[in-house]
C-alpha cells in the first residue's frame, strides 16, 4: 500500500460486517469513525443490546455514532456536519440498514462503497443470502459498487464468484461471504488510492430483488415441492430459521434432507426413521426428511432424539 493512507468512515451494523471492519482497523488506513444502527431491544427480555459492529468499534476504541436516520432531522443535519469535519476519503458501507442521501454520498473524495453479498444486479436489496439459497442457486459472491442514489444500482468496481453446493446453508455462505468481502474491500481501497479503480455500470435488464424477509416468508408451505421446501430451510438456517405447527406448537425446522415419493396429503408425517428424522409428504408427492428442529418450549435437538420422546402417529398433518 506504500506510505499513503486513506481516511475511512465504516458503516455497518450485523456481523456480516465485521471482517470488513476488521480489515480496515488492520490495515494502514485512518479509520476515523464507525456508524451502526441505534441500539434495540433483543429477546423476550427486551433488555437493549448492542449491534456487532458497536460491540467490536467499542473494543477497538473507535468512535461510534448511531443516528436514528440519516435523511431527516437531527440525524441529517449532525452527521452531514460531523462527516464534513472528518472530510473522510471514503466512506465503507456493509450492511448499514439505512438509505445514504444525495448530500452523504457527495462528501468523500472517493465516494461511499458498498460490499454487497451478491453477484450484482442479480439480488439488489435486504436478504441477497438468503434468497439465493432459498431460490437454489448453484453460485453467488460479492460485489464492491460506487453507492448511488438507487438501491444497490451503484456502478461495480470489483466482484468474486463463489460455487453453492446443494446442502450448503445460510450461515455457512454467510461466513464465506464475509470474508471474501473483506478481502475484496482492501484490494478495492488500494485500487482508489492508486487510481486504478475500474468502473462499470450494472446492466438494468438483469436485475432482481431480495427483499427483506417477514414472519410469513418462513412459515413452510407443505404443498410446494420438496426441493423447493428443502431450498428453503437451509437458506433461512441459523437465522430467520423455517417453521411449521405439529399438533398446534410451532416447530422450528434447522436442516432436512430429500426423501423418497410416497402417497398422501401435502404435510402429512409419512412414516418414521427412528435413527435419523422423520419424513413429511410435500406437494409434488416427494418427502423431505427432517433432521434438525426444535419444537416450541423443547431445546434444538436432532430428530431421532427428538421421537424417542414423543409418540407421534404418521398421519399426523403439518
């Protein structure tokens, strides 16, 4: 990186962003100031908690800022001050959760990039992980763009591809992604601090949309095909995390596996596998075994330990 250095502001706020500000704290460059998302409660305890990226700027002594928003108000107004005080070079943005206006975007001699966990344009918006496990994607990756004024319609400055086995869930890609964004984001700044950044615009008639998730979105429809049940469940795992009822308790469903074609209703518990789960009819007639669930109430356990308690008849419908 020679001698120079580039004064940064980082704005994230889940651990998807920590490798990146890990990368920055580590690197030669001046990181001037975190901004996250204000704190929230969290559990049923409602007890305020700290988000990832505050917990470790904190640690790193750092100096954070938690603007309720950044377009209007009292949030507007400081944070376009503060940030024309700083004067950053560039301002780093991973999964921040709020809109940067017209007004931000202009201020850094570099703009504000964005590390996206997408192959951009395919999976502009919230939940680019999510979805594309939960559409059965073979590949993903990340991109780093130029932030605009649309969402995720920046132009892209550098991308990585990354291969999606069939069984891989959220949380595995998640991990993968995070830390191919961090490094992609060094080279990136290097690439700013050398002028040899390269900038191409996103083709519009390829873009999709991940958006953010709801209760509903999780919620399995036994009268979809397994694959597409099975899709679902691994790309909400270790996060949002699929469920169904049995017998009127929700049941949180963490990992499954595609079964064999047998008669009967969509939902229906087709018959039993006392060693690894138990099997449940989907709408093309294929089961999806259940592996790995947690009944409301119970702890998370795999689904043999899971039957040798209860008696559940097969019949029994989802």
């Amino acid at each position: 990186m020679g001698v120079k250095s580039l004064k940064i502001v980082f704005m994230g706020t889940p651990e998807f962003a920590l490798a990146s500000l890990d990368a920055v704290a580590d690197s030669a460059h001046e990181l001037c100031a975190v901004f996250t998302r204000p704190d929230k409660p969290k559990n049923r305890g409602q007890k305020v908690g700290m988000s990832p990226v505050k917990m470790s700027a904190i640690e790193k002594e750092i100096p954070v800022y938690q603007p309720v928003s950044l377009k209007t108000g009292e949030g507007f107004r400081e944070t376009t001050e503060l940030l024309n005080e700083i004067k950053p070079d560039c301002i780093v943005v991973v999964a921040y959760g709020q809109i940067l206006p017209r007004e931000v975007l202009e201020i850094p001699r570099y703009g504000c990039i964005n590390i996206h966990a997408s192959l951009l344009p395919r999976y502009r918006g919230a939940s680019p992980i999510h979805s594309c496990i939960i559409n059965g994607e073979t590949q993903s990756g990340v991109t780093i763009m130029k932030m605009a004024e649309g969402l995720d319609t920046g132009d892209m400055i550098l991308s990585s591809r990354v291969e999606v086995p069939f069984d891989m869930k959220f949380a595995t890609l998640h991990d993968i992604l995070m830390k191919l964004g961090a490094d992609l984001l060094l080279k990136t700044l290097e690439s700013l601090e050398n002028n040899t950044a390269v900038y191409t615009p996103q083709d519009e008639t390829q873009a999709t949309y991940a958006p953010m998730l709801s209760k509903k979105d999780t919620q399995i429809d036994w009268t979809h095909p397994a694959v597409k049940i099975y899709n679902k469940i691994r790309g909400l795992s270790e996060s949002h995390t699929a469920y169904t009822f049995l017998n009127g308790k929700r049941l949180k469903i963490f990992f499954s596996e595609l079964g064999q074609a047998s008669p009967g209703k969509p939902g229906e518990i087709a018959d039993f596998a006392q060693t690894n789960g138990f099997n449940v009819i989907c709408g093309d007639s294929n089961t999806l075994k259940l592996t790995d669930i947690q009944l409301e109430g119970a702890s998370r356990m795999n689904a043999a330990d899971f039957l040798r308690g209860r008696k559940i008849k097969a019949g029994t419908i989802m």
